[in-house]
C-alpha cells in the first residue's frame, strides 16, 4: 500500500531506506550555551523511533551574530551533536544537521545591535533593523556556513541542510523586502540569489563532492510583493550547479500572513505539494514536498504521482512519532493525527518566551524525560471525573501505566468541549482526535460510565485511591436584563443544533468560543454581530488558526463591537453600551451567549475533607486551552 514512500532512495553517499523525512523542527531544549542537552538527546531518540528515512535536525547556528538555538560555530559544538547523531543512527535512521543564520530575526541580537541583514531593513516580526552586511561581513558568513558543514561531517552526520526559507538571513538575501542592496549581491533576484549561490558553493568545496548538501528553500515568499515559485525556478540550475542535490521546497516566512510556514487545519495535506512538482519538472534532482501531511497514504499519493520523490512529515511526528511503524502494519486507525493547531510546536515557542517544544494532543512531546517507560510499581485504583481532552488523556496514560481505571462522565457523550467546537467550520480534525482518544480507552482497558454524575456521597461510600478531577468549566452567565427572553440561547445550544440559526444574530463574547459560534452561524447563513467587552478580541490574527478566523467574518461583514455591552434585551431589539451611550439593534431574532467559562467547583471540597488523593486538572483548575488540560491529565497519570 505504501510502495513508493517505503522504497529507497541514493542521495550521491547517503542511501535512505524510505522516502519519509522529519524537517528541521525548533524545540529550545538546548542548553543556555547553545549544546546540545539530555532534553534534545530524548526527544530526538523517540522521534528516530519513527523509522523515518531521515531526519533533519533543528537549526544550527553557524555564526553567534545569528544563532537562536543549537550552535555549529566552534568546536566546542561538536561532542554534543556526535551524541545526538549516534542517538538517529542508532536507531536506523539517516541525518542532516541544518545550517542555520537567522539574520535580522535574531531577536537577542537585534537589542544588541548585533544582528546582521542584507540592508538595514526592519524585521516584520520584531520591528528592528539589523546591521547592514558589508562585503567583509557576507565572506565571513559565507565562511562559517563552510565551517559548519565541516563540524557537521566531523559530528559523524551523513549530510547538510542550508536553511534559506522562512524569512531568516539567506531569504532575507532573496527579499525585496530585506534586501535593498545597490551591490552585485542586490537589484534583480538573480543577482540577490549570489548570497545563497555562495553560500552552497562554499559547503560543497568544503565538504567534498560525494556528501549530500540538501537546500531549504521557501518557494514562494508568500507575502505581497515577494517573490514566487517562477522566480525560485529561474534560479535552480545555479543552484544545482553549486552544489545542491535535494531542494526542500518549503514555503513562506515568519512574516508572511496566518503563520504559513506551519499551515492551520484550513488547509488540506499536501496543498503545497503543486510548487514541489513546479520545482522538480525544473530540476533533476529530488526534491522533499511539505504541506502539512498527516497520513502516510496522501504522501503515497504524493510521490506515486510524480509531484515529489520524498515527503516531510513535521508536526505529525511530534503528534505521534510511531505513526510511520503503525502505518506499516496497516494500523492507520492507530495513528494519532497532529491537528496543526500550532499550540505546542509554534505558538508556545512564539509566545511564551523561554519555552521548549511541545505538542497540545501529545504530552511526551519535550517531555521524553519525565515520561515513566514501564508499568507503575502498584497499580491503583483510579477514577477520572469527566471526558473531556483533560479526563480522557488522563484516562489513557494511567491505564498504560497498569492502573484500574474507571472514567465517569455525567452527559452521555465524550470529548467535553470539543464535542462542540468539532461543529465549527475546518474543525472536524478535532473531533477526529476525540474519537481516536475513544478508540484508545477501549484498547487499553479503561471503564466507561457516561451519564453518571458522580456525587460527594459516592467518593465518601466507595473512597477511590486515587481521583483525577477533569469536570471542566461551566458557562459564565452575565446580568443583563431581559437574559430570559426567548429568543436568547447559548453558544452550545447553537453548535449542538438544539436551538436552529437565526437570521440576525448577536453574540455576546468575541473570545474564541464567540467567534467560532460566529463562523458556525456565516455559514448558516446568519447576520451577525459581535458585542465584546474588551477592545479587541482575545483570539490572536498572529496565530494561523486566529488570522484565518478573523479573516472569514472580516470576508462575511461579520460586525465587531468592542468596548461595548449589553444592557438589555427585549423582544426584536437588543441594547448596546459604549462610551456611556446606548444604542439599539432592531430586528435581532437570536442573541447569542458565549461570554465564556469559569472552572466548576463541585467535588472539590469533599476530596479534600475525605483525604482522597486526587489532582485537579485542565478547565477544572483553569480555563485554558487543550494544550493545558492533555498535558496536565497525563502529568496526574505518570504522577500517581
């Protein structure tokens, strides 16, 4: 079934035993100095257990003027990265260490006025020019790329990546936009390409002609006025000529809009892979297709028709980095599939400074240390308190560890919120995840007791071991006047279908429950208005699931009122305040709750008192997101 992805491939001295490639990945699990740490050596050995052809590492730095994570620049380096390089081999895979600058999106380095940039071209991201490159600054990184393809082969890796995709220093060299140079390294995009040209020629006179030297390219710079995938293929024979033996056809930069680079659940697997196939009709050397691929069998499909000869599998071997042995004995229903919600991998690296990787729907993910490899010492007598993401990972971890596990949940269906965010448009991957996580409590053993809600007097008569409350929240209810009018309902009673779209439709709440109930209604085909208290809403453009949604209801004339809210509701007409001002909405027909949640209380005070030991986790602590309730209901389990 998987023929072509599972066949081998020669790359000059490399011969990879499939065609399946993890891409470089950022995780910040290094250490301070840039080496490499146990944290990496973990990580990296669980996802060499995929069994995937090759792996490519995260970025390595190869100058300090812009490393941001793993260093190549000295020697010092090299220990650490043979122990990383064993870890892959060992375990039957082949590697590429990634040779990396990040120019002008060295956020340390711009506040020192160190960073370097083709022009002295403020960053998208953080908004700071870098130092303008002189001719004696591009020899000496060109020089570094050389010597830390070098430290690569002295590390014992079976080849090299040059990164020039995602908006760092070699397509900051190809931009327009950062590369204002009047110089023979500025003007056409011919004469901008001489950089990374350069740069691949110097690694191939320094490594030899028989190492693989793979080239990530972006291609297409997916921001306006940028370049495209017609200008990438004017270039590749020159690339091929210096050097290049595989183009990793990557896409857009850290500035491009709606986080691309890491494509949200709006788009399908493999919708990149047309510019993979533009490239390699161009080019007779392989080339790698990414588009965030999920199933082995679309990357088949991929490679079986011609569009690329191998595949790269990113945020899916975080999601489950034994989907590719599940794959081969044809457990596909097994595979536990990433959501491309950006939670863990992008939008915790992104947001939360000083943070290391990790994944929403699996909470090993850089955490390969804390996770316990065998069975507890004495199993336990466990109940999970709700079925939500929190309880029913909760669930699944202590049940792997031995324990006796009963999971009670008071609706008469699973997955807790999710059960009605899967409603929502582009939002199915979700509610897929939930019924893989059903699917997983019959395999290892779990009891299931849907409809039962259990009491304080049940933990008094029966005193479990051990409870792991994972209630949830429940709806924040605002005063305003009018709340019992008929025509008002909730968030859940929409995106359940108990109550039908109205036509003209306010919400109350423009937090992410408000606007995906808005999406929902759009596509219903609702009017509909948008009351929130804040100034703007919560739900970030910069995330690509954020920007997606608020360009739908931008697209839809979906109305947002900030700083404003309801004073009252009566019959067809709701009363806005703003500024001390009221204003009234005629002819609304449904008003809309979704002012969000707060944590449920019962069974709290009663664990406590009866002295059962017990863990309190996801919305049932604080209202969050799924990243928060997975990882803290697995922590409860491999804490018991």
């Amino acid at each position: 079934m998987l023929d072509q992805l599972l066949s081998p491939i020669t790359i000059r001295n490399m011969k990879l035993d499939n065609r399946c490639v993890m891409p470089p990945m950022g995780t910040n699990l290094g250490n301070r100095d840039g080496t490499v740490s146990e944290k990496n050596l973990a990580y990296i050995k669980r996802r060499a257990e995929s069994g995937v052809g090759l792996i490519i590492s995260e970025i390595m730095g190869v100058h300090p003027s812009g490393c941001v994570g793993l260093g190549i620049y000295d020697d010092k380096f090299i220990p650490g990265l043979k122990q990383m390089v064993d870890v892959i081999h060992q375990a039957g895979s082949k590697v590429a260490l990634q040779l990396h600058h990040a120019g002008r999106e060295a956020f340390f380095q711009l506040k020192k006025g160190q960073a370097l940039g083709p022009s002295a071209a403020a960053s998208f991201i953080y908004g700071i020019p870098p130092k303008e490159m002189t001719l004696e600054d591009i020899r000496m990184i060109i020089q570094a790329f050389g010597d830390g393809a070098v430290r690569s082969q002295a590390a014992g890796a079976d080849a090299v990546e040059i990164h020039a995709a995602h908006g760092y220093l070699l397509t900051q060299f190809l931009s327009v936009h950062a590369n204002q140079r009047t110089d023979e390294y500025g003007g056409s995009f011919k004469d901008r390409a001489r950089f990374v040209i350069e740069v691949i020629a110097e690694v191939r006179k320094r490594v030899g002609a028989d190492y693989p030297i793979l080239v990530r390219i972006s291609a297409e710079e997916f921001i306006k006025n940028g370049y495209s995938v017609e200008d990438v293929i004017s270039i590749l024979p020159d690339l091929v000529a210096a050097g290049t033996d595989v183009i990793h056809a990557s896409i857009g930069t850290h500035g491009s809009p709606g986080g691309i680079t890491s494509a949200p659940a709006e788009y399908e697997a493999g919708w990149n892979a047309w510019r993979a196939r533009k490239i390699k009709e161009a080019v007779d050397i392989p080339v790698i297709a990414v588009g965030r691929f999920t199933d082995p069998r679309a990357a088949e499909a991929v490679i079986a028709n011609g569009d690329a000869d191998m595949v790269a599998f990113g945020r899916q071997i975080l999601a489950d980095p034994d989907f590719l042995n599940k794959a081969r004995a044809g457990r596909f229903e097994d595979i536990r599939q990433c959501l491309a919600c950006n939670q863990g991998c992008i939008e915790r690296l992104m947001l939360e400074m000083g943070s290391s990787v990790r994944c929403a729907i699996n909470p090993e993910t850089g955490q390969e240390l804390l996770v316990p490899r065998k069975p507890a010492e004495t199993p336990r007598q466990v109940w999970i308190v709700g079925g939500g993401p929190a309880g029913l990972t909760a669930a699944v971890e202590s049940a792997k560890l031995g324990h006796q596990v009963t999971l009670f949940e008071q609706s008469n269906q699973l997955g807790g919120q999710v059960f009605f965010a899967r409603q929502v448009p582009f939002k199915k991957v979700y509610g897929d995840w939930i019924d893989w996580l059903v699917d997983q409590l019959g395999k290892t053993g779990v009891t299931v007791r849907t409809g039962v809600t259990v009491t304080d007097e049940m933990l008094k008569v029966e005193k479990p071991e051990v409870v792991i409350l994972a209630t949830g929240g429940q709806k924040s209810v605002p005063a305003i006047r009018g709340m019992d009018q008929p025509s008002v309902c909730d968030a859940w009673q929409v995106l359940n279908r108990e109550k039908p779209a109205g036509k003209n439709v306010v919400i109350i709440g423009a937090g992410l429950i408000g606007m995906e109930t808005a999406d929902f209604l759009v596509d219903q085909g609702s009017r509909v208005t948008l009351v929130e208290l804040l100034k703007q809403s919560p739900v970030l453009r910069i995330t690509g699931h954020g920007y997606q949604l608020h360009k739908r209801l931008r697209d839809a004339n979906v109305q947002f009122r900030f700083s404003t809210t309801i004073s009252g509701i009566e019959g067809d007409q709701v009363t806005l305040s703003c500024d001390n001002r009221d204003e009234v909405l005629d002819g609304v027909d449904q008003v809309v709750l979704a002012a969000g949640m707060k944590p449920r209380m019962e069974l709290k005070e009663t664990l406590k008192q009866q002295g059962i030991r017990h863990f309190i986790v996801g919305d049932a602590d604080q209202v969050r997101r799924i990243i928060e309730a997975t990882e803290e209901g697995a922590r409860a389990a491999w804490d018991i």
